[in-house]
C-alpha cells in the first residue's frame, strides 16, 4: 500500500512540474521581442513619383518620395488601383491608368517589397 501511495504521489507530482514547464513556453522570453508569431503578410506602404510604367510586363517604375531611391515593382494580376473619383470616374482603374509624373501611394507586403499589392493614384501636389 505504502509503494502504491508513493508511485502515485509520485506520478502526480511528474505530471504536475511537467504540465507547469509546459504552460511557460508559450512566450518568446525576456526582452523587446514580440508576443506572437512574426507575420508574413504585414503590409507597407510608401509615397512614389511614377518613373515609367510597363503595361505588358505589368512593371512599374517608381521613385520613392522618402529615399529618392528608384525601383521597379512588380504589379501583382490581382491589383486593385483605386483614384480619385472625380478624376477617373467609377470605372475600374488598371495599370494602364497610372501615367508618368503621377505620384502613387504602393502597398507591397514586407515579405516581398518587390510585389505591389494595392496602387492608389494620389492627387498632384500643389
């Protein structure tokens, strides 16, 4: 009965340090890291002049307001471009509409800062 008694008391204390030490993983540590998973789909988005645009091989070529760095981004097929719509209208906006000279505010995702996913036509500054 004594051996029973022990084993048991045994196995509940396992279970127990075990369960607690599980419980504690669910954090990355002391420090400035985050609380949860990094993100591949955390979205940036930056102000541009348009340099040239590509129709056919749905490229863009942009001049970052901030940086004064030139890139070229790659439109994605899905790509909503959106404007003002006293200017362009209702009709849905394409890679076609964005001319030279316009400045663009461009959402790409972080993961990939090469692929534009979202073109918004900004009004010229005055």
């Amino acid at each position: 009965m004594r051996k029973f008694l022990f084993a048991s008391s045994f196995m509940f204390l396992f279970m127990l340090a075990t369960a607690a030490t599980g419980l504690c993983q669910s954090t990355y540590g002391p420090g400035e890291l985050p609380n949860r998973a990094p993100r591949i789909d955390e979205k940036v988005k930056t102000t541009a002049v348009v340099v040239d645009v590509y129709p056919d091989q749905n490229l863009l070529k942009v001049k970052d307001e901030i940086t004064n760095a030139v890139s070229v981004y790659k439109v994605s097929v899905n790509v909503e471009v959106t404007g003002d719509k006293k200017e362009f209208g209702k009709k849905p906006l394409t890679i076609k509409d964005v001319a030279k000279g316009r400045r663009v505010k461009l959402m790409y995702y972080k993961a990939a800062p090469n692929l534009a996913q979202g073109i918004e036509i900004l009004k010229p500054k005055s």
